[in-house]
C-alpha cells in the first residue's frame, strides 16, 4: 500500500493552493513544494490514488491519500514455466491426468499421455500441478 500525506496552504500571491510538505519517500513527478495541488491530485487519482480523509482550517489543507496494490490473480500456467518437455501430473475438477508437457499456451497445456493420446487443458481447468 502507497500513503501520501499533502499538506496544502493558501497563496495570496497566486490565489491557488499550494504543496507545502509531502512524503518524500514516493517519487511522483509533480510533488513537490510550490506545485499547484489540484493538477497534483488529479495526477494522483488517475495513478490509483483515493483520497482517504482530508481537514482544513482555512489557511492549510491536509490530504491523506491511499494507493491499494494491485491484486493479481494465480496464474495455474506458472507452475508448469520452464518444464516442457518434463512428466508432469496435473489435478483438474474432472480428474488427474499425467504425461508428457508438449506445449503451454496463453490460456491451454498440451500434454502427451503414455497411451499417445494428446490432451489439452485449460489453464480454467487446472487446480493443481506436480
């Protein structure tokens, strides 16, 4: 999770509100002190951003921002990277099949049984691989 902490002051010399602090252990381009806060923020929230809370008391406005990671789903075909040409075991919904992998595709694995039957798998269809 990435946190920025804003804190924005009013400049009478410019009329628009200003960066006075951040939290300099992000590089973003943009935040900096003196950089105008509302192109700032709306960078922010188009890199994923969410402002959280934020207070004020007329002269200085505090943001709290949050970023979330991204949540990636489980790839089934990384457990069989690098293993072409290898025995391997697969455990689908519908039953394990084993044999030789022949080819892994962007959503499908091949695999040569003992019998000479080929198979394909989908990578939907795959719960486990040894």
């Amino acid at each position: 999770m990435d946190v920025i902490v804003i804190v924005a002051g009013n400049s009478y010399a410019t009329m628009r509100a200003v960066i006075n602090c951040f939290d300099a252990t992000l590089d973003f381009p943009g935040l900096e002190v003196g950089a105008k806060l509302t192109p700032v923020l709306a960078s922010l929230m188009e890199a994923g951003f969410s402002v959280v809370d934020f207070t004020g008391n007329g002269n200085v406005t505090t943001y709290f921002m949050v970023r979330e990671q991204a949540v990636t789903s489980c790839n089934p075909l990384t457990a069989v990277e690098g293993r072409l040409n290898t025995q391997v075991t697969i455990q689908t919904g519908a039953g394990t099949e084993s044999g030789t992998l022949v080819l892994v595709g962007s959503d499908v694995v091949e695999i040569l049984e003992p019998s000479g039957d080929i198979l394909l798998i989908p990578a939907s269809s795959i719960e486990s691989v040894i």
